[in-house]
C-alpha cells in the first residue's frame, strides 16, 4: 500500500507532501490542474519514462519519493535483494533526476540503497498497477489483447510463454543455419566435383616417392645414351684393365709394383709407397672389371625408353597443375582427399541440420498447441469472470468471448487473441474494436482491472479518469465497482465524475496556484510561477467540491443538497455487504472498520496539512482561474 508521497521539482511541482489511505483515495480538480502529473510521479519512481522536461523549469535536480507497506511476500524478495526493510514492512523507493549540461541523469534507491532500473521494474510489478487514460485504446490491438490475456493466465502461462520463445529462437537459429548450408550447397557440390576429378587423377598416378621424377629423369638420360655408354665405357675398361695395343694402367702398376717389390729388399723406407701402389693396383683392378660388367649388361630398351618419357611428361603436367615440384603435388594431394572427405561428410551435416529444424519446429508447434490450451483455458475463466464484472456496470445482458485464432508459431505461441463483445441484447458478438464505444471501453477496462485484481499481487491500483464518457447510472456503477475494489486493494483515482468522488474514503482537491518569487511584490526580480498544490478535503469542503463538480457552482443550496444525497448514499453503500464475486466478496463492515483503525493511527489533521504542500509558504498565492 502506498502510504505517502513526496515531490519535489517535478513537472509544474515546486513541492508536496501526501498522505494516503487504505480504500479508494480519489483525486479531483479542474482539467489540466495537474492530476496527472501526481500520478506520473508515482510512475516515474517505479521505473517510468521521463525526460529532461520533467524537471521543473529553473531547476536541475527533481526527487521523487513513495513511502509503500508492503506484504510478506514482498518483504521476502526485497529481502533476497540484500535490502533491508524499515520497521519489517516499510519500502521507501526514491527517484533522483538531475540535469548536468546535456545529460540527464537518474539514481533510484530502495530504502537509501542504489539499485538498477531493472531492479525497480521487478518491485514494481509487485507494489501497484496503474491504468492510464490510453489504456482503452491500446486495448482494442489485438496484441494487447493478447497479453491481457496472458497476463490473467498467471505464471502457468508465463512460464510457458517463455518457453515458447525459447523454442522459437532455437528454431529460427537452426532454420539459420539450415538456409545459410543449403545456400552454400550448389558451391559445394561444383567443389566436390573438382575435388573428385582431381582426387581421381592423382590416384591413377599413384604418387609415392617426392623423388620419382629425378630418378625417372636420370634412367631417361641412361636409355637414350645406351650406345655412347657402351662404347665409353668399353674404353674406359681397356684403358684400366686390357688393351691390346699397349699397356694398360693395371699393367703399369703390375710393373711398378713389381719393381717397388725388389727395391724394399734393399730400402724398407719404400715400403709405405709400395703399399700405395698395391692398394691403386687393387682399386684399378676392381674398376676395370665394374666397368666392363657395367658396359656388358648395358641393351638398347626402346620401350622402357617409352614408358619412362611418358611416365616424366605425367608427371610433370601433374606438377605444373598442383605444384611446383612432386613433393608439392603430393601435398597437394593429401589435403583435397581430406576436404573431399569434409564435403562428403557435409552431405550427411546438411541432413542432420535438416532434421534438427525439423525437430526444433516440431518442439515449438508442441509447445505452442500447450501455451494455447493454457489460453484457452485462461479465456473460459475470464469470459465468465468477466461478465460478472460488467453486469454491475449496467451492461446485465453484455456477452463476452474470447477467440484463438490460430496463426503460424511465434515467439507469443501460434494464437491470434481477439475480445469479442455484443453490450445488447440480439446483437451478434464483434471484435471490441468494431463495437464498444468510449464509455463501454471505459466500463470494459475497468471490469478486466476487476478481474486482474483477483489473479494479481498488486496492492495498490491506480484508475487515471476510468470513468471517461461515462455519466448518470453508468457513473454510479463505476463508483461502486471502484468501492468494490478499495475493499481489497487499496485504490488511487482521478475523477471529474461527482459520484465517484463521493464515495472516495478520502477526497483530494489538485489546483494551480499562480505564485510570486521574490522578496517583495515591489521587488522588479519578483516572478509568477506556476505550481501545484493538492489538499486533503474535510468533509464540508467535499460537499464544495462535488458541487462544483456537478454544476460549476458551490454556493447553490440546491447543488449542495445534490452533494450532501451523493455522500449520504456513498455512506450507506459503504455499509451494506458487498454482493458479488471475489472480488468484492469482503464486508463493508470489516472495510470500515480497518478504514478507522487507520484513521486512529494516521490522524488526518496531519495528512491534511502535509497534504496542502507549500503554500504555508507562499502567502502570496492566487488562485488561477
């Protein structure tokens, strides 16, 4: 429950204390004297949007401060967010935003402590709920229907929801993949026909050896020059080992060695030399007949001279393709068999991603079918729930559906959320954006806040003009379903409808004051400023203001008898037992009862007076007409 609020440099907000109360606490005043602002602020310090111009005009800094007693399940998470409370039950949330050349800058505190705006927004959803004035309209999108919707279903449809995202991610990431490869695939398939011609080819080589070309090259050079080497070498024999006409080197060095023999006899000194003769004589020998073997095993071989020619000019085309030399080539060859091998296996990575997307599409459509009969679910209770909420509401005969219908999965599920709605007897049901009208809109939103409130953990709801193009009986059941409401929640209302104000348990006049800055009214620095002032009404300034409300005057006796029978009536609902479903099954007595125990210990001499902001402190205040 909020239970206070402080203001200051907000918007046309100079300064301003309120103090607030269990049951319906209503806001009236004049349009465009700043009711709203008073509930932007509430916004604004539970995370909602602002601007550099929500400071007020002159100043650079605005703090925003809301007192909340919060339940034992709130006090539990805050607690979990290492924060401490104030007095068990006491939430003091606080927004700072101060303007430093052209930046803005914003600080929010929960009890003293600075947290983030995520943070803000988590408690948020736990301390209160505000309905706008645009809410009617966003309604009528049928994505808002939809989140209505889901938001009723509770976290059975939340959690579901999120798995359905989930789902719808991990199959839009494995369609990714699946249309990037199939993209890839005609690029792959000509590469693997390349690879397979070349893979092809260098296996009819059958490379082995990096140095199979120089030894062909050399037995090449051997075939082609048979007959020179036969006759070479011939010569070569005769010169080291036989000639027949003279004398060859063995038989030279026979002589030497022989002559060498005799000489040792007389000079031992020789001896090393004669050793040397021995040993040429003996490696002479030995060449003359390897050369003369040589040249005897030397044959003409023209087809192996063939077959060698060929095999060197297959060689190196291979090598003017793949390389430069065949241990390049043969390089080359072992990594195209391992990328062949990478393609070929990427034929069986394309089906395995194919039945991967599938899989993934077949979960989401699984998990969307489940989300809808959440919804459907969902929708039967709130069609029902629904209806009697709005019957109070002078629509008795209204009927209320809500159809699925279906779509192709998407991150929300595979549902189209459409209200449809017929407010008249023998009227067909039509989408709600083609049928209701503004007040119908008015009295829709509200009957749906009553809903919610049965399912939500909100205790604090906020109503900005709910009752908008309402009047008359309409109006009267609007203010008792608010009444309704403040029995369980407390509830924050802005109206221009007099019986909805009278049957506030606290009523707050919102005006604009034209103020004097300066020290004097002579002083030529002295300014007008406008400001927002709020006061807690007694109860003859209630009858004043829902006068005023009613006809534009407050002096007219007959005008204040009108307000005097609005109270009376709101008096007497208040004590009459609430009728209806849960969520205005509790007692006006118990209500009453609470409503004066709090009274007891928040004496409203006080509120009142904090309630009037500062204009105590600007004497010089004039009403702005």
């Amino acid at each position: 429950m909020l239970l206070s609020l402080r203001i200051e440099n907000f918007a046309l907000i100079d300064y301003l204390e309120l103090e607030l109360g269990l049951g319906l606490n209503v806001f009236t005043g004049e349009t465009g004297a700043g009711k709203s602002i008073i509930l932007d602020a509430v916004d604004a310090i539970l995370g909602g949007k602002t601007d550099r111009r929500a400071i007020r005009t002159g100043a650079t800094r605005a703090l925003l401060e809301a007192t909340f007693e919060v339940n034992a399940f709130t006090a539990k998470w805050i607690t979990q967010q290492d924060i401490d409370l104030i007095d068990e039950t006491l939430v003091i949330c606080s927004r700072e935003i101060s303007q430093t050349q052209d930046k803005t800058r914003n600080r929010f505190r929960i009890n003293g402590i600075l947290v983030s705006r995520k943070l803000i927004d988590q408690l948020r959803d736990r301390l209160l709920e505000i309905t706008a004035q645009g809410q009617t309209v966003q309604l009528l999108a049928a994505d808002a229907q939809k989140e209505w919707l889901d938001l009723y279903g509770g976290t059975a449809i939340t959690h579901a929801c999120k798995r359905t995202a989930t789902l719808h991610e991990q199959k839009q990431q494995a369609k990714a993949i699946l249309e990037n490869r199939r993209q890839l695939e005609q690029h792959r398939l000509q590469r693997l026909d390349i690879l397979q011609y070349q893979v092809q080819e260098l296996n009819s080589a059958q490379l082995t050896e990096a140095d199979e070309l120089d030894v062909l090259q050399q037995e090449q050079q051997r075939l082609s020059h048979v007959v020179e080497l036969q006759q070479q070498s011939y010569q070569v024999y005769q010169a080291l080992y036989q000639r027949e006409d003279g004398l060859a080197a063995a038989d030279l060095l026979s002589q030497a060695e022989a002559t060498l023999t005799n000489l040792v006899e007389y000079d031992f000194q020789l001896q090393p030399i004669l050793g040397m003769i021995e040993e040429a004589l003996s490696q002479v020998t030995e060449a003359g007949r390897q050369i003369g073997s040589y040249g005897e095993q030397l044959e003409s071989d023209p087809q192996r001279l063939q077959d060698v020619e060929t095999r060197i000019q297959e060689l190196k085309q291979l090598c003017r393709k793949y390389g430069q030399t065949l241990a390049e080539v043969i390089t080359h060859a072992r990594q195209i068999r391992a990328e062949l091998e990478d393609l070929q296996d990427s034929e069986q990575s394309l089906d395995a991603l194919d039945q991967a997307y599938h899989q993934a599409q077949s979960q989401l459509q699984q998990a969307c079918e489940e989300l809808t009969d959440l919804r459907r679910e969902a929708a039967n209770q709130l069609e029902t729930n629904l209806v009697q909420e709005l019957k109070p509401l002078a629509m008795d005969k209204v009927k209320f559906q809500v159809n699925l219908i279906p779509t192709a999965p998407t991150p929300s599920g595979g549902d189209q959320v459409q209200f449809c709605f017929s407010p008249n007897p023998g009227e067909p049901l039509q989408p709600l954006s083609e049928t209701a009208s503004g007040g119908e809109m008015s009295r829709f939103l509200l009957a749906l806040k009553a809903c919610f409130s049965q399912v939500e953990g909100s205790e604090t709801m906020i109503f900005d003009e709910i009752d908008v193009g309402v009047s008359g009986k309409v109006a009267g059941a609007i203010a008792q379903k608010l009444h309704q409401l403040s029995q369980q929640h407390q509830v924050l209302c802005v109206t221009h409808q007099p019986i909805v104000a009278a049957m506030g348990d606290r009523h707050f006049h919102v005006r604009k004051d034209v103020i004097v800055d300066g020290t004097t009214a002579d002083d030529p620095q002295d300014q007008e400023r406008t400001v927002v002032r709020v006061n807690c009404l007694s109860e003859m300034q209630r009858r004043e203001e829902l006068a005023q409300l009613a006809s534009g005057q407050s002096a007219v006796q007959e005008v204040i008898a009108f307000a005097d029978t609005l109270l009376s009536q709101a008096n007497a609902l208040r004590q009459q037992p609430i009728q209806g479903n849960a969520s205005g099954s509790q007692g006006a007595g118990s209500r009453s009862k609470a409503s004066e125990e709090s009274s007891t210990k928040s004496p409203r001499s006080k509120s009142s007076a904090r309630a009037s902001g500062k204009s105590s402190k600007s004497p010089r205040s004039k009403s702005k007409p």
